[in-house]
C-alpha cells in the first residue's frame, strides 16, 4: 500500500507548517506527515519552508536572524500563531505514535547549511522519543552525511528534481552517490516519469517517493503503479483516492 505524507501539513487546506495544519492533517489519517526545519542566530530550530521570512510570516528578512522575541512576535499569514519552534511541532505530533515525520533540514538564504543542525535536531527527536519513526531529508547530501554522522539511527531520506540531478551528474550518477547513505529516495513526480524505467532498475518499490502531486489524475496513477509513499499538499484527496483504490 502506498503511503500517504502530508505536506508542510496539509498546505492545501490549512496555513503551511502551522500547527493548526500539522493537528488536522493527524485527523486525516495520513501515514506521515513533512515539515521543514531551520537554525536562528539565537540558536532556535523553527518549523518554516524558506530561508526568508516574507511569502509565509508577517515579516521580512532572513529567517535566521530572527531573535527569540521576533519569533514570538511573528504571525503566520493567515493565522493567529506565531512561528512554531520544532520543539512545538513535535509536542504536537510525538503523541500520534503512528504517524511518521519527514523532518526536512534546510540551508540558510545564501545556499549554505547551517552549522551543527543536523546534530540539533537529533537531539530534538530524542528529547521527544520520536528518532524511530523519523526520516531525516534534504536535498544537499553534505547535510545527509552530518545526519548519518550525528544521528546513525535515524532513517535518512533525499529529495531530488530535474535541475538538482543535473547539478549532480544526472540521475543515475546522483542514485549511485545516495544508495547507501539514505533509505528512501524521493523524487520529484515530472523527473519520476521521465526517467521511470532507468529508476525501477536501480531502485525497489518502498524506497521511492514521488512529489508533490495535487490534481487527481496524477496522485491516481502513481497509486496505482504502486509507489511506495506520495507526498501531497492535499493528502485528503489521496487518501481518498487510495481507499477507492483498495476497495
């Protein structure tokens, strides 16, 4: 059975990385649901997408130069909450102990990563209890590498798309690179079908995960090709299709 991530949450239906999104996604009943993760100067892990602050929060600039206080000071657009920390967001999800979490490290606003992240939040998951059903993923193998190097026993996953497999050599360079440093290799949904047969031959079934499909028709037809797991801004809409599916 194809396993279904919820996006940022659910970014469809709810204010990405909100924690109003990440409690309403648990009561879909998605099997895991991804959310990003950056490092402030003052040395908080905070849950937002970009390395600017303007598209999601009301506010400007670099997300890592948000103080304490600005965090707390910060609006999501749309909401009335301010910029969760990691610490929040896990305190919401560590209790569903069947939900996974695809914890996406990310790099500052200038490409680079940010130094001793990937330990930091090892520890996080630990302090939570939830190492064991998490994934660690990026797109930057370097911060792979720290994850293996900080937390071995936490599953590791990568992301890649058309341009980043370029940068890397092509796919099947970039495959050969992550083999044995991740456990599921997650690909973009264009990049996935162009490149269908050069993946199945190097890769199993419950290692791939294609994203982010939205629209029916696409999320139809890779359940029914039997991927392993699909991220999707609106896993309502493919749980549902799944459960048509199975029946």
């Amino acid at each position: 059975m194809t396993l279904i991530t919820g996006h940022r949450g659910a970014r469809n239906l709810w204010p990405e990385n909100s924690l109003t999104g990440f409690r309403n996604a648990i009561t879909l009943g998605v099997d895991a649901i991804e959310f990003d993760v950056h490092l402030t100067r003052s040395g908080e892990l905070v849950v937002i997408h970009d390395a600017t602050l303007e598209r999601t929060a009301e506010g400007a600039g670099p997300v890592q130069d948000l103080s304490v206080e600005a965090r707390k000071a910060t609006l999501l657009k749309g909401t009335d909450e301010v910029i969760p920390t990691l610490a929040d967001v896990l305190g919401v999800l560590a209790a569903n102990k069947g939900i996974d979490l695809h914890v996406e490290i990310k790099i500052d606003e200038t490409g680079t990563p940010y130094p001793d992240i990937a330990a930091r939040v090892a520890a996080e998951l630990s302090r939570f209890g939830v190492g064991e059903r998490s994934y660690l993923t990026s797109f930057d193998t370097s911060v792979l590498e720290d994850c293996r190097l900080h937390a071995a026993d936490v599953s590791r996953l990568v992301s890649v798309n058309a341009v980043w497999a370029e940068k890397q050599g092509g796919l099947a360079a970039f495959i050969d690179r992550v083999d044995e440093l991740v456990e599921i290799i997650a690909i973009h949904h264009e990049l996935m079908e162009a490149e269908w047969d050069l993946i199945r031959s190097r890769l199993p079934m419950e290692r791939l995960c294609v994203w982010t499909l939205n629209d029916e028709p696409g999320i139809r037809h890779w359940l029914e090709r039997g991927i392993g797991s699909l991220t999707s801004d609106s896993p309502d809409l493919a749980l549902k299709l799944r459960a048509g599916i199975a029946a």
